[in-house]
C-alpha cells in the first residue's frame, strides 16, 4: 500500500505530539521488565532478579534522566513549566511503578519462595531462638561499626551517600547532658552484608534469611540507652550521578576524572525512599533536608533497596529455580588449532553472542600477543569488567615488547574506576594509552592487528555492537565479525589513527563513521528507499537497536511510510517514534523483545533493490550515537554471513510471538499472543536451540533429529518479485527476500521453546 506522502518534512514540520517522549518511553521499557517478574512461566529466583533488574534500572533513571530534567528547570527558566510537567507525569508513572514492584515482591515472589523452602523472615515472624541469633549477631557484627548521631548544632546532618542504606529516628526524653534533642541519624556502613544467612540448624526446612534492615530495626532502641525511641524509618535517599568535567579546562583527564568520581556520591538529592509507615514528621524533615517535596518521595513496603535482594542468588543453588544454564557453541570456523589468522585469510568469521562463545575473541587477542609477526595490536575499550582475559593479554603483549596502543573510555558510565584502574596497568606494562577525543566518547568496538608477513604487513580486525566484557556477552545478544577484508581492515586502521592524531579521517568507502559521515549515509540509506518505492518498486527497511531518539531519523522514517516503504523497527528500549499514524507512520511496526538475554545488537538492513545491503553497529538511532560519539558501522559483505545475520538477528525476531511487545500509537505496549492454531515461538528460544544442536554435535556428533541448519533456514531469494504473505506477524503484505519472510510455524523446534527469557542493561 502506497500512501500519499505527507510532504518532504523538513526540520521543524512536524508537530511535537508525533514525537513519543523519551523518558516515558524507557518507563514503559521499565513495565516490560516488570511483567517478566510476573510470568509464572519462568523460574522462581529468574522473576525475582528481574524484579531486581527492574528497581536498579529505576535507580538509574533517577540518576541520570531525572537529575537532567531538574538540572535543565534549574538552569533554564524557559523550560520550567514543560520540565514541570514532564517531572509530575514521571512522579506518578513512578510511584505507580513501585507500588506495582513491592506488591509483587510481597504477594506473589516471597509467598512462593517461602513454598520452595527460601524464607525472608522480618522481627515478628523469627522465633525465640531465631532472634537470639539475630541478636548475638547484632552486638558482634552491626552494633560496632554503627555510629548514631543526635542532631544538633554541634552534631549536624550527615552526609548521605548516594543510594545507601540509612536510619532516622525521633528520640524522646534527654540526653546525658540534661538536652532534649529529637532527631537521630544511623547510617549503615556498605560493609555490611544487607542480607544475612541464618544458620542452617535454625531453618526447619530451606534456607532462612532476615534483612540488615530488619536487624537494626528489632534492635535499633539499644543504640540510646535510657532514652525512648518513639518512631523509626529506614531512609535511602538518590543523586544526581552523572559525571561533569570542564573539558576546556581540564589537562589531564584521567585525574579530573577521578577528582570527579570522589563527588559523585554526593550530588543533588533527586529521590527519597522511606518505610510505608514512616511518620509523616519524620518524612518531612528528610524532605526539608534533602530540598525535596513531595513528589520525590517514594514509601515503600520492604527493603528501601529491593536490588540487594539478588544477595539471596549466593546463597540458593537449586538449579529448577533457575533458567536452565546455557553453553554456547565454538564457532566452526574457529576451531583450526588456534590460528585464526590462517582461516582469516581465506573467510571472515561471524560469532553470534551468547549463542556462540566470545572466547573466539580473547583467543584473537592472544593469538596476537603469542605471535612473533605480529607486531602492533590496536583497541577500543568501552566496557571490559574488573577481571578480563582479553585485558590481561593486552598487557602480555606490550610486556613482549609489542606496539599495543588502547583507546580507553574513560567515561563509560559507573566503569570509569575501573578504566581508570585498566589504563594505569596498561601504562604500566609499556601500552600506549589514550582516551579518545574530548567531548566526544568512543563507543565503537573495534580490535586490529598487524602481522608481518612475506616482508608486508598484512591487517586483522574484529568489529562489534556489544563490548569487550566477559559477563555481558553471556548475557547480552551481539554479533562480532572476526575478517581480513583488506580495504575493511584498512580503514579500520584510519580510524585508530583518526582518535590518536586527532586528524580528519581519510574518506571511507565500507565503514560509516561517527560524527563525521554515520547519520549521512544512514539518511541517505533511508531516501534511496524512498526513491525506490515512490519509483513502483518494492522498498524495505527493517532495523534492531536499543534505542530510536534522533529527531531527523525519525523524520526521515516516517518520510518513507508515507512514501510507501515498509519499516519493521525492533526496538528494545526507548523509542520516540510513533507507530501507525494514518498518512504518516501507518507502515511502520515497533517491536521490542524481552527476554532471557539482554537484546543489545544494532543491525541496519535496506532491501536496496535485492542488493540487500546490511549493517552492524555499535550505535542505536540517537543524537549522542551520530554526533557525540566516536561509532562505526560496518557491512557485511560475505554472502552466506549475511543471510546468517538477516535470519537470526531481524527475521527470527519478526516472527516471535512470546516474548515480543508490539509499541502502539499512543505510546504503551502490548504483549503478543499467539493466534489459534499458532505455535509458540521465541526468537531467543529458537536460537538457543540451534546452538545447542551444535553443542551437542561437538560433545556426541550429529543425531538424526537435529535441529535444522541455520545455513538451510536463511537461504536469500534473488527473486524480485516473490510474493509472500505475512501471517499474523504483521499488518504488512509485501515483497522481500526469503531471509527476511516468517517460516511456517514448524521450523519451530518445540524442544527448545520451554527456554525463558531476559537481563537488562544500565
């Protein structure tokens, strides 16, 4: 169906109500979450991390969306009434998000644990010899590291950490000076467990646990001898945690940071959380202390921190309480005694994570460090986490005397410590480190090597959309391309060259670049669909990301559904982009997928006239990713890779009916069920069962009921006028290639599609 086009929308043409707003948006992302925790379907101690998940990424909105916003109203009277605003309808999402959260911890997670043998005990509910223990360990292990302290002129309010566990208490009677001081403060030092473990002779049956909170509750009077506690609350108050250093000014930026660091616990009060019986006196005097009203404040029925709850997970090994664990395949193109650079020379290699182990990585790495040809390594670092193989060969090789030259993020939000701490072992070990180029942050994820080989240096690179982190690629889904593509690898190395020299980068004919040409060709992507449809001739586009933001895209965007592109847009995360208006975005369906694995990979696809052309990335459609950041997209030239990527990365997911929300116009999402008839099917779950097939080949060889090939699953038609009608999967009748057309409902293997679903990121 080809509409009539709106107009060309220029810059400013469109009315701002076409435009969903970001913030609520990521709430929205925060209720799927949320709805995971309540899917009876998925393993107990799974609902409850994502229960978990979802309070810390609320944490986080807190520290960063919502102390922009009153950064923002505070420095611009402008934007008063509409930052106002916005900040009211987030205080009542907000507040009805927690409800929603601590009513299901309550009813639903606690009851059934306490079914499966786990126990969450408060005061009340500990027997005689329970509170015994509770209290020995009380006077030997809390009361000595707590220091109470009584309000008043000499003895003024504490500071506060961000996010830490405190207590205030309204006191009666006097003190051993003969003054009557009402307001006391306890801070509870972070070296303190925040779930305590019973011992197991005190359990009749599991495994028993009580909070420190409830601890210091039950015995909180025993910290003001002869004097009466009248009322006492749990308090936690949220900061502004966002980093700021004056890059004009700044001359060395590793330290200017770690000056900043030590502030960052400290900022602007954004959020207060206390008891739900908390005295509304009591309240108020943090409100007044921290310059909060009302709206900022959160009463909350249980621990004031609902993510130190995943303590429990050190303690209960059951394994049917958990999602059955997952081992991901060896790519076979790996495996040739460890030299990747000889299968390199012949083909690239494509690893899908956590499907495939990113083992391949670190083993590319080290391969590098071993060998004596090779002679410089080059890296990005973004994310790498406190313990990293592929770090510790980094530093291997610049100690054997290689040129290993690593540009370090050192701003890659709540990891700059720890980049810090990389950077300093990696000077120290002979690398040369630099930290990208102010103002800007490089997020791109790229790893070259240069080996000499017959008297020539030959070049070899992995390119990424998710980071160098041994933890997140067993949770988050990103494909990595291992190649030898002479021209690829050779801009590769302009970009390396662009962030060291700090020069304009020369012209690049396979990777688009940010700042300087990602969102040109992107665009220019979008309008050659445009021209291709408004020519008569089928148009596509289909696209996976975390987030759609950028203004100008998404204008673009709805430029091509009115010109008759078909657009299928799978979003994880925040999407300003509004689906299904008539005229204007009728042919653009948003999805977003939750489940098991945290969906992370960044995939551009353009039907292109059957030429297909196929990106991936590190950058999701928002203004930051164009032009504040240092991003790469890469092509996928090799053929049988390319139907690979088109089938498990877009078709697969366009066809889920489990763990898929379709975004509908008026911004909420909704879930989608399976059709009479229809069976269940997981684009996770799917995938899994795939590379589990593998697995099982590699340990007892193939059986005959294996699962389908994906190589026989993704085969890319050429024919240009195949005519396939997409059931139930989407409003949309159109012309496309194979890869990218749903399969009939049993290439499903129903094995696998028991397998749940899903982690979420900062």
């Amino acid at each position: 169906m080809v509409t009539k086009p709106v107009q060309n929308l220029p810059v400013g043409s469109l009315e701002p109500n076409l435009y969903l707003n970001r913030d609520l948006s990521l709430l929205e992302f925060n209720r799927r979450v949320l709805a995971q925790a309540e899917d009876e379907s998925l393993p107990l101690l799974e609902r409850l991390r994502y229960l978990c998940i979802g309070s810390s990424n609320l944490d986080e909105f807190f520290e960063i969306r919502v102390s922009s916003l009153h950064a923002r109203q505070s420095a611009d009277k402008t934007t008063l009434t509409h930052a106002g605003n916005l900040l009211h309808q987030i205080s009542v999402r907000c507040h009805a998000l927690v409800e929603h959260q601590y009513s299901l911890l309550n009813r639903k997670i606690l009851p059934q644990l306490a079914k499966n043998g786990i126990h969450l005990l408060s005061h009340n509910d500990r027997n005689e010899a329970q509170r015994a223990w509770v209290k020995s360990y009380f006077d030997s292990q809390i009361r000595p590291l707590l220091t109470p302290i009584v309000l008043d002129p000499a003895h003024p309010f504490p500071q506060v950490a961000n996010k830490s566990l405190n207590f205030i208490i309204s006191l009666a009677g006097k003190d051993a000076f003969g003054r009557g001081s009402a307001i006391a403060i306890v801070k509870a030092p972070r070296v303190l467990p925040r779930v305590i473990k019973l011992p197991d002779e005190l359990s009749d049956d599991g495994i028993t646990f009580c909070l420190l909170s409830s601890v210091i509750h039950a015995h909180i009077s025993e910290l003001f001898p002869e004097r009466k506690v009248i009322a006492y609350s749990q308090f936690r108050v949220t900061r502004d945690s966002d980093l700021w250093v004056d890059e004009e000014e700044v001359k060395n930026l590793r330290q200017a940071l770690k000056i900043s660091l030590q502030n960052r616990h400290f900022g602007a009060a954004v959020r207060l959380e206390v008891a739900k019986n908390c005295p509304d006196d009591l309240a108020a005097f943090l409100l007044n202390e921290f310059g909060l009203d009302e709206d900022y404040l959160y009463r909350v029925n249980g621990p004031v921190n609902m993510v130190r709850l995943s303590e429990i997970f050190n303690f209960v090994k059951t394994p049917s309480l958990y999602f059955r664990p997952y081992q991901a395949s060896v790519n076979p193109d790996a495996e040739n005694d460890g030299n990747l650079f000889d299968t390199l020379k012949k083909k690239d290699i494509l690893l899908h994570h956590p499907f495939q182990t990113f083992k391949t990585v670190i083993d590319f790495i080290r391969n590098a460090a071993d060998d004596p040809d090779v002679v410089v390594i080059k890296q990005t670092i973004y994310r790498v986490g406190m313990t990293s193989e592929l770090m510790q060969a980094l530093i291997s090789a610049a100690s054997k005397g290689k040129e290993v030259i690593v540009i370090v993020e050192l701003k890659a939000r709540f990891d700059e410590e720890q980049n810090i701490d990389w950077a300093q072992q990696l000077e120290q070990a002979g690398a040369q480190v630099v930290y990208g180029v102010m103002g800007l942050k490089t997020h791109a994820k790229l790893a070259l090597v240069i080996r000499r080989e017959q008297g020539a240096y030959r070049y070899y690179c992995h390119l990424g959309t998710g980071n160098y982190h041994p933890t997140t690629t067993k949770l988050y889904t990103d494909f990595g391309l291992l190649t030898a593509h002479p021209q690829i690898t050779s801009e590769v190395n302009e970009v390396f060259l662009h962030l060291t020299s700090l020069t304009r980068p020369k012209k690049l004919d396979y990777l688009w670049l940010a700042p300087f040409t990602l969102h040109r060709h992107l665009i220019r992507a979008i309008l050659n669909e445009i021209r291709i449809a408004r020519q008569g001739r089928p148009a596509r586009i289909v696209a996976k990301m975390n987030s759609l933001i950028d203004e100008s895209v998404i204008r673009a965007l709805y430029l091509a559904s009115s010109s008759g592109v078909k657009i299928d847009l799978i979003v994880r995360g925040a999407c300003a982009l509004r689906p299904g208006v008539p005229g204007l975005s009728e042919n653009i369906r948003v999805r977003s997928i939750i489940g098991r694995f945290l969906e992370h990979e960044r995939i551009y696809y353009f039907r292109n006239d059957l030429k297909h052309d196929l990106y991936l990335s590190s950058a999701d459609w928002m203004a930051r990713n164009l032009f504040r950041r240092i991003e790469v997209a890469y092509p996928v030239l090799d053929p049988t890779l390319k139907k690979r990527v088109i089938a498990e990365g877009l078709k697969y997911y366009l066809r889920d009916n489990t763990n898929s929300w379709e975004l509908l116009p008026n911004g909420t999402y909704r879930r989608r069920k399976q059709r009479k008839k229809q069976t269940p099917f997981g684009a996770q779950q799917y995938l899994a069962g795939i590379y589990d097939a593998q697995v099982h080949k590699e340990l007892v060889g193939p059986t005959p009921s294996d699962v389908i090939a994906v190589s026989q699953d993704a085969s890319l038609s050429e024919t240009p006028d195949k005519k396939t009608v997409i059931p139930d999967d989407s409003p949309l009748t159109e012309t496309m290639p194979d890869t990218m057309q749903p399969q009939p409902d049993t290439a499903s293997p129903e094995a696998h599609t028991d397998i749940p679903a899903e982690t979420a990121d900062r």
